[in-house]
C-alpha cells in the first residue's frame, strides 16, 4: 500500500506554502505529518493508529477512476475443450472467451476545519501549531474511514468482512476454547480458502484478520504444555511461513451477525481497494479579518472484490 496512492501530496505541498503565505510558524518542520506521508515503512502507521490494521492489509489501493462516478472491472474468463478427432458435433472444439464485470459506485467525502488568530496565537503560547494539529486530525479520520470503508464497506457496499465469502463455524468461542481447538479452527480456515482456489499462487489467502481477542487468545495460549511453550500463534506462524496474521476491532464489529476471521489474498487480480481521489488538502484560506478554514475531500468507491473465493470466512470465534 504506496502512500502517494492514500494521500495527494501535491495537495499537502500547496497547503505549507498557503500556511507560510499566512504567516504561521513551523510550516515546515510538521505542518503536514512529513515523515508519515513520505515514508513507505507501514509501520509507522502501524504505531501510531493501532486499530487501523486495513492500512497494513497489503491490498492494494488504485487511484483509477479520478472524477466518475462509478468504476467497472473487467474479468477475461476462457471457457471450452477440445473434442475427439473425427467427432462431427457442430460445437466440437470450440474455445470461446467471455468476460465478468462488476461495478461500484463512488462517493465523495468532505471535511473542513476552521480556527481564528486568537486560536493560532493561545495555542502558540503552549508550543501548539493548531493548522498541524488540524491536519494531523484529518489524516486520521481519514485513515479511519478507509480502515471502516474496507473492513465492512459503506452505503450498501461490502467491505472485506461482509463479502459473503464461504465461511465455517468455529468450534468455540473464545474464553471456552482450547488452544488445540484455536489452532485446528484457524488452520482448517487456511486450508479451506487454499482448497477453493486449488492453489492458485494469485488467489491463495496469505493474510489472517481476526478480532482482537481471538488474536491475543493465540498469541498466549500454549498449544502443548508437554511439548514447551509454543503458542498456537508461533505453530501457525511455523506451519503457515507465507501468511501473515493480524487483529482489528472491524472483526467484532456490532454491524455483524457473528465475530468474523478472514483468511484472504492481497493479490491486485483478487481484490483492491477504489479511492480514485485520494485524500487532497486544500490551501489554508482567509474567510474573515481573523477566520481561517482549510478543507480536505476524497472521492472513495470501496473493496472491489475481483474473485469470489479470495477470502473464507471462520465466524463465531
């Protein structure tokens, strides 16, 4: 997931040189969260917006789109055989190509914040930069309308959580699971997403999202006391190299029927994520003798689910 691809930094350039036009201190140095927006280690996101795992989720973002209002996606798919020499069926043989397509519709999301001099200037008394504290908070909530966009979708729009992906039952809930139970459940999971793609490299899961207390659960519980301390966490990690696991709150989110872990792929031919707009800050603007206001928009469209086994779904956890 490219920075560039969440946020407009051309954007983010033209409002430190409107908030040096106005004469604020420290444009520079933190204005716009330079080393969050510049640096590419997810991570730093990661620390600072523990919750927001989506942003760490490896799907990707395309910017594809710009201004329409709504996206379509094209899926070639090959259909046919070849027959026996000599059959003189009038369809023998015959290999044809036909097409999927799917769309979603784009919405635009628009915030602004709007302070005065004596703001700027009791907040410079405690070492405040108030248009850096306001555009840190923008970033934020943006990033939280993306984590919730792409978890759990908008406006009747699936996110990754209420795809309708193939599910299965968990064994038990956490508090009254074992740990030998967690692990047959989470690797039955694995093993069931990669059965329905029969392997194929594109769309075998390589991630595990699952809520928060589920995710704890297997990061202390001691899968064999007899066998040391491994945790179900370390033996997954072990058996399955290639997948990564993580926690988010979406996965127990109020909005569905059941607690949700996922086992998906990131691969861009199975799914990305549509924010043909990203988040663009506008330049800080003088709206009166002493009022300022600076706004910021995003044109976001959702999950564009490419192919319907990429996730499988273990509910009840």
């Amino acid at each position: 997931m490219k920075i560039g691809h969440l946020y407009n930094l051309e954007s983010v350039q033209s409002f430190i040189d409107s908030g040096k036009r106005s004469g604020f201190q420290d444009s520079d140095s933190g204005i716009v969260l330079a080393r969050n927006l510049t640096a590419v280690d997810p991570k730093i996101f990661e620390k600072k917006y523990p919750e927001l795992s989506f942003i760490n989720s490896g799907i990707q973002i395309d910017n594809t789109g710009g201004y329409a209002r709504r996206i379509q996606s094209l899926r070639i798919l090959e259909q046919g055989e070849f027959a026996d020499a000599g059959d003189e069926s009038d369809d023998k043989g015959k290999i044809s190509l036909s097409a999927e397509d799917s769309f979603l519709k784009v919405f635009v999301k628009e915030a602004h914040s709007k302070w005065t001099d004596d703001d700027i200037k009791e907040s410079a008394m405690q070492n405040i930069n108030l248009p850096q504290r306001y555009l840190q908070t923008h970033t934020k909530i943006y990033n939280r309308l993306v984590d919730s966009i792409g978890y759990l979708g908008h406006n009747s729009q699936v996110g990754l959580l209420n795809a309708g992906f193939s599910s299965a039952a968990a064994t038990a809930a956490i508090g009254t699971i074992t740990a030998l139970e967690l692990y047959s459940d989470i690797s039955g999971l694995i093993n069931a997403q990669w059965n329905g793609v029969n392997n194929v490299p594109e769309y075998k899961a390589n991630r595990v999202v699952m809520p928060i207390d589920a995710y704890n659960a297997a990061t202390t519980l001691i899968l064999n006391t007899a066998a040391g301390s491994s945790t179900v966490m370390k033996a997954l990690r072990d058996n399955y190299p290639g997948v990564e696991f993580m926690s988010s709150v979406k996965a127990s989110d109020s909005s569905l029927a059941a607690t949700v872990t996922c086992a998906y792929t990131n691969h861009e031919d199975a799914m990305k994520m549509r924010i043909p707009v990203p988040l663009t800050i506008g330049e800080i603007i003088k709206i009166g003798s002493f009022d300022f206001q600076v706004d910021s928009k995003a044109r976001i469209a959702g999950l564009d689910i490419l192919e319907s086994t990429a996730g499988y779904y273990l509910t009840g956890l």
